[in-house]
C-alpha cells in the first residue's frame, strides 16, 4: 500500500522493559510506512502522553511501575482519548481480556510476539485509514438509514451511498465503483440476487455482503455460490461490521475480535444485535433512538 498521501504515524511505546521497547522501535522502523516512535517507561507517563492525543497508535504493556497499563488507558478514554491502542502482555487471563475490550483496545498481543504480528496491525490501521466507498442497497429507508450510522461508526473510513432497489444499485455501482456493496436479500423489483448477478456482470471481482433477515441457509450458500463472502443478519453491531470488513479486505483479525476464531476457521456468517425498524417504521424517530451499540432501535 503505498503512504506518499499520508503523514508519518506518530506511535508511543509503553513498557517498563527497555529489551521490548527496543525490539517494538526496530520493528516499527522496518514497517512500510514513515513513522516515529516515542518511549514511555510506565503507567503514570503512559497515561499523560495518551491524554496529550498526539499520537495514532500505542503499544501498551499491562504491568508497568505506577498506574497499571490498562488503568492508563481507562483514564485517558475518560478524559477523551481516542487514540488506537494496542495492548502487550505476558498473561491473557479472560478478565484483562475483557477489561482491554471494554476500553476499545483494537488488539491484545501476548509475549512473546513477533516483528509480522506488529506489522500487520500497522498495515491494518492504514487499511482503516484509507477512504473507503461503500453502497448500502435495501429498499426500506429506515434501515438504509440505520445501516448508514452503524456504517459511520465503524473502525474503517467509509464513505456511505444508499439506494433503494437493485436498478438503482447497477446505476450507482456503473457510475463509482463502490470499494464493498451491502445488499439487501430481499427487495421489490430486482430481487438481491438479481442484483448480484448483474453486479457481477459490471465488475466480476465486487466485494458484497450480503444483509437479511433470514437464516435460511439455502439462501446464504446461493449467495455463496455468486461469490459472496459474508452474510450479515439484521440486526447488526459495528465492531462486527468490522470484523466483516477485515474477512473481505484479506486483513490478519484481532484476538480481541467478536467472533475471531469462528472468522478464521471460515464461518463467515455473523449475528448482530442491535433492533432495526420495520419498514413502516419512521426514520427520523429511527435514527434519534438509536445510540451506537448500546441503545436498541425499537420497532
């Protein structure tokens, strides 16, 4: 991926132990991207170089002198960071595990780890970073526009365009070549797999998903059969969009990943939680309920 276009990434390493800190900015410097490297040796100077926010990335050890790894980050994220944090530790018990999910830690590396591993989450990061267009094609506008915000509050920078049938659809795709379609199963007119198949005609390589409603896995493997990868069933979180996402871009998943191991071992299918709208459903109201993960859209 060539980084001409982009600055070079400011990342903090957070360790007590100068051996790692070595190995983390000799690694880093061998990344295909220009960056810098800032070292911090514990808790307390981690927790104040985070709050700064003058960083993209941070590798940050658990156990370090002074505040613990995982207590500056959760102080940082209350006072507004939003930095990308990796964590790195000798242990993975499930509760720190837990703790680095809760504060929107991309990522969990157990020692030892290796210069692939980092250089995969540094190619990954820059995968989220690049503009990414994306058609949303469903024929209710409620979901179409619920879809649209879980999109925007997705890992990845993408640029959402919605249209309401499959004639629509071919049109919009002719004319920009959308980066990954998400296509409604089920829809008046073109059905989705209609759809699919004339998609497949302007651009035999297009990244779909599909969305529905249904289990039926007779219509998930004729999806697969056209060559789609995943099958996401309403209703749907971000961070498993996510995961989606990673599955169609080729991108090594994070341990910390809803649904990693399933992912990896080729169960591509991926349930979310969050309510959508039935079709009579008013959007306006639709998209002042919904609040992010944690807040359901009720019918």
């Amino acid at each position: 991926m060539s980084s001409s276009a982009n600055p070079p990434l400011n990342i903090l390493i957070a360790d007590d132990s100068s051996v790692v800190r070595r190995y983390l900015e000799r690694w880093l410097q061998n990344a295909a991207v220009p960056l810098t490297t800032f070292e911090v040796a514990d808790g307390d100077a981690c927790r104040e170089e985070l709050i700064g926010g003058r960083f993209d990335i941070a590798f940050v050890d658990v156990n370090m002198p002074g505040s613990s790894g995982l207590e500056a980050i959760a102080e940082a994220r209350e006072a507004g960071s939003a930095t990308f944090v990796v964590v790195v530790s000798t242990s993975s018990e499930a509760e720190k595990l837990q703790a680095a999910r809760d504060l929107n830690v991309y990522e969990y590396l157990s020692k030892p780890f290796t210069e692939p591993d980092v250089h995969a989450i540094i190619d990954n990061y820059m995968r989220f970073r690049t503009p990414t267009s994306v058609l949303v094609v469903d024929d209710s506008s409620a979901v179409r526009l619920v879809i649209g915000r879980v999109l925007h509050d997705s890992i990845f920078n993408l640029q959402v365009e919605d249209v309401a049938d499959g004639k629509s659809a071919l049109a919009a795709y002719e004319a920009r070549r959308h980066d990954i379609v998400f296509l409604d199963a089920n829809m008046p007119g073109l059905h989705g797999i209609e759809t699919l198949e004339l998609l497949k005609r302007l651009n035999d390589q297009v990244k779909v998903v599909l969305i529905t409603a249904s289990r039926s896995s007779d219509l998930a493997n004729s999806f697969r059969w056209l060559g789609v990868r995943d099958v996401l069933h309403k209703p749907f979180y971000p961070k498993d969009v996510d995961l989606a996402l990673h599955v169609l871009f080729d991108l090594k998943l994070p341990s910390l990943g809803t649904n990693a191991e399933q992912a990896e071992e080729g169960e591509q299918e991926i349930v979310f939680e969050l309510k959508l709208p039935d079709d009579g459903a008013d959007a306006g109201g639709a998209a002042a309920e919904t609040d992010k993960q944690t807040q359901p859209v009720e019918t």
